[in-house]
C-alpha cells in the first residue's frame, strides 16, 4: 500500500539535500520567498538553501539532520528544495527511513535520487516535478502550474495532466531572467513505432544520471518495494538524461535491467534531453528503438520531463495511465 502525505498545503519548507544557492544567487532564492508568500503560502527556509561550497550546500550529516528535521515538523507541509545537484547520495546512510513523517517533495535533478529512495524504503509517494527556484517568476505555464493540483489530490482521486503546447530548448545560466521559462519549441510526445500507444502501472523515475547509482545498494531494492508495497501490480518508470551520452544512456538502463528493476514493467516514459548526444552515430532514437526491441516494454519518448521544461509532476507510487497519441500525451495519476 502507498501512502500519501497530506493535501492540506499551507507551509512550504525550503532545505537543500543536494546543493544550496550560491552568494551571488541568493536574489533567485529570495525572489522564490517573496512569490509563495505572496501566492499565500507560508515559507521556512533552512541555513542549507544559502550555502553552497564543494558541490554541495554543507557536509551529509548537516544536510541530512536539517532534511529530518523538516520532515518532522508537523508545521511543515510540503518541502521543496532550490534545486538539484551532485552529491545527495552522500546523505543517504543519515537518514532514518523509520522515523519519516508522510509529507510530500517536490523536485527534480540530484532531488529525484532522495524521493525515489523515500518511496522505495517507506511506501510514502513522493513528487517528481519543479523545483522551487522555477517559481519565482511572475507568469506561469499550465503544465508547470499543475504541481498544487496534484499535491492537492486527496487520498481516493485522481488528477489528468496533458502534455505542453511549447517547451524549452535550452538554458541561459549566465543571465537568468524574470520570465523563468521561455517556451519557444512545439511539443511532440513520440513512440518507437510512431503508433498511439497506452499503458498502466505504478510511477518510479527520476533523473537517470542519478537513480541508477542506487541499483545493488540497500537503497534500490526495487523488488522488495514491489513485493511489500505494490504486490501483483506493474511499474511504468519515468527517466530524464542529464548529462549521458547515449551510449552511457544505454549502458545504465542495460545495468538496470539486469538488476530486475525492469521487472513486471508496464512501459517506460523517457523525458526531453538535450544531453543525448549520438555515440559513433548511435542515436538516442535508434538506442530507444534497441531497448524497446531487447526488453519488451513499450516506450514513449521526449516528454514533459527533466531539464528541459516544462514538466508534468509524476508521484511516486501513484497509478499512472499513460497514453500517447497523434504526437499529444496525457497522464492520469490516481492515489490509491
């Protein structure tokens, strides 16, 4: 059985698991304050979210004791951290996943390593979606808007989300600006066969780059999760490229594979990237096809997921139906 945490969101707590706000940044994280306060939330920042030195906000244990902290907090709704990072696997032995308190967190990158961890080793859903540093700006985009609909969901419902109209194509990190988002590009979910494609199980995902340090570790038993949590029910896994090469791509979903996480999978979602760079011409498109060939499981590819905004909020543990047609998704997630 899943459990998912409370939808009665007024407290936004902001730690940093992964990597903090640079000095020169601080105007960002201030910025994001100031618009949830004025969105009406109530908004905790811990010392982490300010820090940032070594590729990482302050040593595991700080980042670790101010995260439990803030899952204990009964004054604490949702934890959101600034935004991904490097080194959040370093936090994990400091972690008592027997003493977590159901409550949801947001966000994506490195943060995609500590919700996949939490759902695997407590049953407790999790939030793949923005990170909070993408909601300062004044505008906001439907699909990215969607992140307190769905953490707002009670217990029995369920919530739609479509694919985007327009995406992002890249980043500029040199010169952030008020409009966080800058959607330029058409957007077109895509199957290997180029045919509608529909199917049915519980989400895990995250970040690939990240996630697939997990397999073979206490933390990434994946079968135990099933057995325990989800018995007799299908996985559809959600996964966005970072940074892979496509041969490095390949290499980790072959490692997962042979870990059994693919197991009793019903599909998997690949998110945009703009890091699938070919590998002596191995495509990211011809690799997709490979893969589809070699497991069995049907894949949808280049959605609304990962470093490439804007993204759909997928819920660890949650039942997804997915379904993909004529180059437009939509993903109905029900908490049960």
């Amino acid at each position: 059985m899943i459990q998912y945490p409370a939808t009665d969101i007024r407290t936004l707590a902001i730690t940093a698991p992964s990597s903090g706000v640079d000095k020169e940044l601080h105007p960002l994280l201030e910025q994001t304050i100031s618009r949830q306060q004025e969105n009406g939330f109530e908004v905790k920042i811990g010392k982490t979210a300010w820090t940032q030195e070594n590729a990482k906000s302050a040593p595991a244990k700080e980042r670790a004791h101010e995260l439990m902290e803030m899952l204990n907090d009964s004054t604490v709704d949702a934890i959101i951290p600034p935004w991904g990072g490097e080194l959040l696997i370093e936090i994990l032995e400091y972690l008592d996943f027997s003493n977590i308190s159901p409550k949801w967190i947001l966000g994506y990158s490195d943060t995609s390593l500590l919700l996949l961890t939490i759902t695997l080793n407590t049953g407790i859903a999790t939030a793949h979606g923005t990170n909070i540093i993408d909601l300062r700006g004044p505008e906001k985009d439907e699909t990215t808007a969607k992140w307190i609909d769905v953490l707002t969901t009670e217990k029995g419902g369920e919530v739609i989300q479509e694919s985007s109209a327009f995406h992002q194509k890249s980043w500029d990190h040199q010169n952030p600006s008020p409009m966080v988002f800058h959607l330029t590009e058409e957007t077109e979910w895509k199957t290997v066969s180029g045919k509608p494609l529909k199917f049915e199980g519980r989400l895990l995902g995250g970040c690939i780059d990240v996630i697939h340090h997990l397999v073979g570790t206490p933390y990434g038993d994946v079968k135990s999760f099933s057995e325990k949590h989800i018995p007799g029910e299908s996985v559809v896994w959600y996964l966005e490229n970072c940074e892979m090469s496509v041969a490095d791509l390949k290499r980790s979903l072959t490692q997962m594979k042979y870990a059994g996480w693919f197991d009793n999978c019903a599909g998997i979602l690949f998110g945009r990237s703009a890091a699938n760079h070919p590998t002596e011409g191995y495509t990211a498109e011809k690799m997709y096809m490979d893969f589809e060939a070699e497991s069995g499981i049907p894949l949808i590819y280049d959605v609304d997921c990962g470093h490439m905004p804007p993204q759909i909020t997928f819920v660890n543990g949650a039942l997804a139906e997915v379904e993909v047609k004529e180059g437009k998704g939509r993903v109905t997630q029900k908490f049960i």
